[in-house]
C-alpha cells in the first residue's frame, strides 16, 4: 500500500465516508510518515487523534465537515513542504476547540467581500476574502488566519526552483541556498522578482546542473550575493544536501518583519484580525525550542511588526507592485495586525499537554481593536487545556 492510499484509509476511517484522493506514488514527509508501520509512531497517533478531536467538535456542521475534507486532502495533494498549510490549519483548530471558553468557533470563511466585514481586501479591489477561523472571545469577534512557518528563504528561492525543475530533465538533484539573510526581506523579494522575469538566475543553475557543479554564487540586482548549493543523486544512497545559516533570535526577526506583511490581504479593517503561525520541525528547521530561542524570535519579531513598522511611512505599492495607486503604506497595514499567535507543533515526539506550546502577542497600536492580556486570560479557565505559555500585549513596551 503507498502512502496515498494508506492515507486514504486513515481519513475515511474517521470521517466515515468515501473521500476522493490522488491515484499516485508521490508522497511528502507527513502522509510518508503516516505510511511507515514501525517508525514515526508518535506523530501518527497524534495525527490520527488530531483528525478524530476535530471531527468530534464539528461533525454536526456538515459544511464545516466538507471544508475539513478539503482541508485534509490538500495535504496528500501537496509537493515539498507544501503539506505544511493545510496542515497547520488543523493544528490551529485542534489548539482553539480544546478552550470551554471560545465560543462559536467556525471555519472557513470565504466569500464575497461586500458580504463580509470590511477588509483590506475589499479596500484594493478584490472579489473575494478568504479567512480561516473565528471565535468569540468575550463576546468579542476575533477573526484569524493561519499559516505555516516556513523558513523565508525556502519560499523566496521556491518560485526559482519550480521553473528550474520544469527547464532541465535531470531530477536527481537538491538545491539550497546558504545565507540569504544579509539584507532585508523586501529588498530580496523584489530581487527575485526581477529574477524570475529575467530568467539569468535559472539558465546559470541549469547550467550548473548539466556540469554537475556543486556550488554556484549569483550576483542580484542589488548587488547582494546568492549563494547556492547542489547536491546530485548516487546510486543506492540516499540524496543529502547541507546548506549554512546564521541563528540568532533577533537577527532571524529582523529576517522575518517584512515578511508578515505578505499576509495584508487577510486584515480586516474594524474587527480584530490575527494571523497565526504554526512551526514544525518538518517544515522549519530554523524553530528549535532550545535555551528559549522560540520565545525571544517570537517577542522580538512581535515587537518588530507592531512598533517598528507601524512608524513606517513607506507605500506598500514600493514593495507589492499590485498595491501601487491603493494608498496604503506599511503602518496602515501593521496597525489592522491585532495580534500574531505562534504554535509549537511538538507532534513529532511529544503528546498530551506537551503537544503544543503558543505563544500569543496582542498588538498596542492595533487600530481596528486593541485586545489586552486579560482578554485571553480566559483561556487558562479550561484546567484539561495546554495553557499559552505566553500571553503578552506589550503595554509597558510600546517605544
């Protein structure tokens, strides 16, 4: 049995029906891990389990249900690390519904845009908002959307590499890139963009390939240095591809700020919007809950997004070109931010109360609504829930 059909089984088991899923020998970490009958145990069961906790608090909704359906097959669908956003979803719910205390908890939220409370997305001309989750909070509406963690050099480089892959015939090779982070992440993003339409980048690494070149340095338009490694495969061996990258807490925050804004479709401009992250060490190996590195990147990068960037004049169309005449500038956008929340998905190892570890941070210069510590004191009410480990609203810190 491959991995797509023993992860057909597994869903249909507990939504107790039939569900469509991919006809095909491609597998990704999570539905292999699912796959391995000896290994991976610990987060089998706590995936399996995860899929039961949410269909148990929702089956009653059966739109909700189709939408969990969908969620959960886009996971087999996916390529690469790209499992990681429907799966992230699921952590985030499989978090929320424990709380006695959230009410009216529903997912999804999708639509059109004059149907809905207003939004950014309304603002520059979409048709459509597509929100994940909202809940109740002290009879306040807290709307949220949820995203997976993921390194940002892998989603930058992820574009080049696709049509890297569709250029040359050779698919026995691993590409990385070594310390991307020297410069911030709206400057490298528009120089990527220039790559792609350019294609120099793409015919040099081709290059590389058909000569079997192992390390190839790229100079971008803004002068700053690329720096990629391949790796190639060998018969009977397993292909291993090592890369290097600089770990500090407060660096990979000033990495990470721009990199929140990529979300500003998603805010809405009077009811409290979160974004929440969640982090895998299967899809973000720069997280790793030692000496308290999460809980100072998180802080660090929390203050940077709420402080720093809403005293930033800058037009958001300098650095989102489909923003250009919108009359947005990057404070206008941190400011509809009410708060970021990160999960530690510990699922690979661990169970119980040690199964997640969330970390919420409110923002004081939110403008759509200003959410306070004690408002999400209510969620340490519920005595068999995993408190946060960190509630914070920054009040005494806002400079």
């Amino acid at each position: 049995m491959n991995a797509a059909q023993n992860y057909k089984m597994i869903v249909e088991n507990i939504f107790q029906q039939p569900v469509d899923m991919p006809d095909t020998n491609d597998s990704n970490n999570c539905i292999g891990a699912l796959n391995r009958s000896n290994n991976f145990i610990v987060f089998k069961n706590n995936f399996i389990e995860r899929l039961k906790r949410i269909y148990r608090f929702f089956k009653a909704d059966r739109e909700t249900v189709q939408n969990l359906i969908n969620t959960v097959r886009a996971i087999a669908f996916a390529k690469g690390y790209k499992w990681s956003g429907p799966y992230s979803e699921l952590v985030a719910l499989d978090f929320l519904i424990q709380y006695e205390n959230l009410m009216n908890i529903r997912y999804v939220h999708k639509g059109d845009v004059n149907n809905f409370e207003n939004s950014v997305a309304k603002k520059i001309g979409q048709k459509e908002i597509d929100l994940d989750i909202s809940f109740d909070l002290h009879f306040i509406k807290i709307f949220m959307d949820v995203k997976s963690l993921i390194p940002t050099h892998l989603e930058l480089v992820d574009n080049i590499l696709e049509k890297l892959e569709r250029k040359t015939t050779d698919k026995g090779f691993l590409i990385g890139i070594d310390d991307l982070f020297d410069v911030d992440y709206l400057q490298t993003k528009k120089d990527y963009i220039y790559e792609l339409r350019a294609g120099t980048l793409i015919e040099e690494l081709k290059k590389c390939i058909e000569n079997k070149i192992t390390f190839y340095e790229h100079t971008l338009q803004s002068g700053e240095k690329a720096k990629f490694r391949i790796a190639y495969a060998k018969p009977g061996s397993n292909t291993v591809l090592s890369t290097t990258r600089s770990m500090d807490p407060y660096r990979l925050a000033i990495d990470y700020k721009y990199k929140v804004l990529d979300y500003y479709n998603k805010l809405l401009t009077y009811k409290p919007s979160f974004i929440l992250f969640v982090s895998n060490p299967w899809f973000n190996t720069e997280m790793r809950d030692f000496s308290g590195f999460n809980e100072t990147f998180y802080r660090a990068l929390s203050r940077r997004v709420f402080i720093e960037l809403s005293k930033m004049k800058d037009d958001m169309g300098i650095y989102y070109p489909e923003l250009k005449y919108k009359g947005l500038k990057i404070c206008d956008i941190c400011c509809l931010i009410s708060g970021l929340i990160f999960i530690d998905d510990n699922s690979v190892l661990k169970t119980g109360k040690e199964l997640y570890k969330a970390y919420i941070y409110t923002n004081p210069n939110a403008k759509n609504r200003y959410l306070r510590k004690n408002d999400f004191d209510i969620l340490n009410w519920t005595p068999s829930a995993q408190q946060p480990a960190i509630i914070e609203d920054f009040i005494y810190d806002n400079y």
